[in-house]
C-alpha cells in the first residue's frame, strides 16, 4: 500500500491535532481527572517489570485469528504471556463493556479500539500514555506517519494506542453473477444505482444497507468530502448534517425507499447467508473484509472480485476508511511496559503482520508491512486468484486524512445507530437520523464540559 499519498496535507493535519487535544484539556475534570492529569498516566512512567518477573497479561479484540499471534509472541516470551479473548465488535457492545470496566477497574491489559473511538476513551481517563515506553519509541518510526498523529492528539511524545491496520474501502462483488447479467462492476454510484435496479429485476439485490453499522455510513460520508467535526479557537464545531453527508443520505433513502437494497444487521449472519446464497451480490467493505468475507461465505469461493468504490464523479479516487484500528494499553494494567512491547510486536513486526494479514485480513499500519508482507502482492483463491490489495493500495491514496473524529464517537454511533435502525423501518429517515444524532451529540459534549461553537 503506498501511504506516502495519503501525507498531502500532514502539516494541517498535525495543527488540528492540537487544536483537539486542547478542546479536550479545557474541561480535564470531565473524565473525573484531578488538577494535572490530562487522562492517562504520563509519559516517561513506563519502566519494565523487575529482572526474572514473570508478567501475565490480557488482550481483547475482534481480529478473526489474532490467537495464532499471540501464541507466536508467547512461544518466544516466555516471561510475559498474554492470555487473548475474542470479543464482539466494538459498537455492538465491546465499547460500553470497556467504559463499564473502566469505571470498575477491571479492564484488560490491552484492548482494540477503533480510531474513532480512541478520543471517547481518552476522555474517559481510561488509557495509558505508553509513549514513554521504550518500546514504542523504537517502533514508532515504521509506522504511517498520519496513524501516529491520530494517537496522539498533539501532545509532546504522546501515544494512546500503537496502530494495528487501516480500512481503506472497495466494492465486493460475485464477478461470475455480474458477468453472467451482463452488468458490469459499477464505477459510479449513479451505475450503482443502475445496477441495483437490473439486480432488483432478476429477483435479488446489489446488497445491503446495514442498520447497525454506524461508521459504515461514516466511511460513505467521508468518502463524499464531510468533515462532521473541527475545532477552532478551542471550540467544537459539529456538522453530521453538512451537504456532503446529506446527499449521502439521500442518495442511500432512495435505494431503500425503492427497496433495491436488503436493510439488515451487516458483518453477521443475515448478510452472510444473503452474499453466500447469491440473494445479494455485492458488499461494500473495508480492507479487513478480505478475510471476514472469505470465512462467512465459503460456498462462493472463486466467484468474488474486488473493484474501487463507486465514484461520485466519474474518473475519481476517493474513498473513506472504515475502521482502522489501534491497540491501547488501559490505565489499570500494571504492566505497561510489557503491554506496549507485545503491542508494538505484534503490530510492526513483520513475522506478526504477516499472521494479521493471512488469518484476519488486516492491511498493515507500518510502511515496512505494507511493502515487504509477500501476501500483498499475491492472488488470493478465494477472489479468483486477483491481487486484491492491489485494488486497497491504490484506494488507500484516496483517503482525506483531514477527517476529523469527534471525541464522544461512541454516543455519536449510538444515536446514529438508533435513528437508522427507524428510518429503515418507515419510522423516520436517514436525514433526520443525523438531525437527532447532530442534536444529541452537541448535548452530550455540553454535558462533558466542551465547548460547542454554535
């Protein structure tokens, strides 16, 4: 993948990082801080465990076969071993048992956090800045530039969570049902639409709306320009209803309205069962979705393909990112050394990045990664032997990085999770699900002591 594109623009990027980091410190008491402490344990705190210390430690996330990693790492650490749990994804639960865990202090060691996610948790006071940690200051130089500055939130030296892998956008399509119609894989998304429709006529569909995937329709929007949040002179601006997302929205009320996709659950088995069965023909997914689709829709093997996203304007490379992921120490654990290294590891290294890659479909976050894992230049059986990361590379330099998280995303799902789950059930639309979501999102920031320009 050739992220160095994706660098254009990095000087604005590092100054709204600043700017974020200080909206967030102008109310530090909102994550119950006390004077000084600005959400996790300071930097240069971060000493190892005593000589012959044998240190146990525990990891969660949602990366299908992250257990062989582990299990690599504890074969050669004998020392500090890592006992790793699979957990749902974050906004379908694993986010709310984090903030729960750490209002108990029984979080995990180490845990996977969405980039999006990330500045919730700081503001939770639940994280540890690791970036005084030997570890990590070794490691920091392989990984993407503009992965480090969304850990950091323009703090001095400061890390958050060590990057784990990006999630470029494409389009999944069944290649042998497109060419049998005589339809070719849309290019725009007035083809899409198109395509919907002669879909529609044969008895299926192009594919689905899903109703509980919040930063799916974030990606859409991104695509299309949005900037839902941004920060001058120390004050929030919130903006889920811009016109880019708008026509984002309409463009997706007119596909459901006239029923040309499926609105169920996505990443679970309705969607599965529909790509594998032919009912729907078509998802549009992330980088990780490589893997996800190839072990939930077996009986298709062969007969998938992996085109760009569909453009807004013809000749275009735009696409958004869903997902991205990082891997944080929390503010309990009592090993953070130890935690930072086996966090560096088992996302810089190469012999790790290589097990991320084959068994969960992860898009490396390191610059070395994405040049050297050979299974990025290879075919892949289950997309007709086509080199599909090819496709991801180059969609990966149509990523704005000028996107701005706002830094109470999981509410911000949760609404917009709420309001599309009524809109696709005739109780409301997508528009006035951001309306609300836009609403209930400057409420909360309010309620947590940050400024909210009007």
């Amino acid at each position: 993948m050739h992220l160095s594109q994706l660098r254009t623009g990095r000087p604005g990027r590092t100054i709204a990082g600043a700017a974020v980091v200080g909206a967030l410190l102008l109310t530090a008491a909102c994550g119950g801080s006390s004077e000084g402490d600005t959400g996790g344990t300071a930097a240069g705190t971060c000493e190892p465990a005593a000589k012959g210390t044998k240190v146990a430690l525990t990891f969660t996330s949602w990366v299908p076969g992250m257990q062989a990693t582990v299990d690599a790492w504890n074969k050669a650490n004998p020392d500090i071993q890592v006992t790793y749990k699979e957990v749902v994804g974050g906004n379908q639960g694993t986010y709310q048992a984090y903030s729960n865990q750490i209002k108990a202090g029984k979080t995990p060691d180490i845990g996977m956090v969405e980039f999006d996610n990330l500045p919730s948790f700081r503001l939770q006071n639940g994280l540890t800045d690791i970036g005084g940690c030997a570890p990590v200051k070794e490691a920091a130089s392989k990984f993407v530039p503009w992965t480090v500055s969304q850990v950091g939130f323009g703090e001095k030296d400061a890390v958050y969570g060590v990057p784990m892998d990006i999630g470029p956008m494409a389009l999944y399509y069944r290649k042998d049902l497109f060419d049998r119609a005589g339809i070719p894989a849309p290019a725009t998304w007035e083809e899409y639409y198109g395509a919907a429709k002669k879909i529609k006529a044969q008895g299926a569909t192009i594919g689905a709306f899903p109703t509980d995937q919040p930063a799916w329709f974030t990606s859409l929007a991104w695509q299309n320009g949005a900037q839902w949040f941004s920060v001058k002179d120390n004050a929030w601006s919130v903006s889920l209803t811009d016109d880019a997302t708008t026509k984002v929205a309409d463009y997706w009320q007119k596909l459901i309205d006239e029923r040309l996709v499926d609105t169920i659950p996505g990443l679970g088995d309705p969607q599965w069962k529909a790509l594998d069965s032919g009912k729907e023909w078509s998802i549009i997914g992330a980088a990780w979705t490589t893997k996800l689709l190839e072990s939930s829709a077996p009986k298709t093997k062969g007969k998938w393909a992996v085109a760009p996203m569909p453009q807004w304007t013809a000749g275009g490379n735009t696409t958004g990112n869903w997902g991205g992921s990082t891997a944080v120490v929390f503010k309990n654990s009592k090993h953070p050394y130890e935690a930072a290294k086996f966090a560096t590891w088992a996302f810089s290294d190469l012999e790790a990045l290589a097990l991320n890659n084959k068994n969960g479909g992860q898009y490396p976050a390191t610059s070395e990664g994405q040049k050297q894992l050979p299974a990025l230049s290879e075919g892949l059986p289950y997309y007709g032997n086509q080199k599909v990361w090819e496709v991801f590379a180059t969609a990966s330099a149509g990523v704005d990085p000028s996107f701005q998280w706002g830094p109470t995303m999981t509410q911000t799902y949760a609404e917009l999770a709420d309001g599309i789950g009524k809109a696709v059930n005739g109780k409301g639309t997508l528009s006035g699900a951001l309306e609300t979501a836009q609403a209930k999102t400057v409420q909360t920031m309010k309620s947590q002591s940050l400024t909210v320009s009007e």
